[in-house]
C-alpha cells in the first residue's frame, strides 16, 4: 500500500544574472542594458539581447557608462579596442542616463 501522493512540486523559472561591466553590481539579464561586438568589429547596442555577437552589460545609469568607458572594462569585455572618436560616441549615449540611486 502506497502512502499519500504528494501534489507536483513548482518550477521555479531560471532567471539570467548578468554582471554590469561599470559597477560590478549582478542583477537579471533583462534589468541590464546589452552592448554587442557584431562581426564587422564595431559596437552596436542590442535592445533585444539577442543580437548574435559577444555581449556586454551595463546598467542604465550614467556613472555606469562613464566607469566602463574611461577604464579597459568595456574592451576587454568585449575583446574589442575602441577608438576615442568611439569612446566619445558611446559616452554621449550614455549621458542620456540618470544617475539616480533610486536605480541602482
């Protein structure tokens, strides 16, 4: 004679983690911003994070952008060198951020 059956346990989904390349902070995949190295070589932002590339993260937030841009995080991240007239593109985006830490 078998005992009570037991109701199937929940799944609990899987969540990505991804670590913002700025502040080192880990958080959910879809909570970061995606930066893809495409396979021309050049650096394009992924608002699907899906584009096929090697990927970086970022938060949403100024300081984040500043910090990955001014040291070799981002490069190395992505195994890219980045020109200055790069660098200065991508840190105009980035001022398009707050840096409220509210959101971080």
């Amino acid at each position: 004679m078998a005992g009570p059956k037991r109701p199937p346990a929940k799944r609990v989904k899987h969540v990505p983690q991804r670590t913002c390349v700025g502040c080192r902070t880990v958080l959910a995949k879809r909570q970061l911003l995606r930066l893809v190295r495409t396979a021309e070589g050049t650096l394009a932002l992924d608002p699907s994070g899906k584009a096929a590339g090697r990927g970086a993260y970022l938060h949403d937030r100024r300081s984040c952008w500043d910090t990955a841009l001014s040291g070799p995080a981002l490069e190395r991240a992505l195994r890219i060198n980045l020109t200055e007239a790069e660098r200065t593109r991508w840190r105009a985006h980035g001022e398009q951020y707050s840096d409220d830490d509210a959101a971080h």
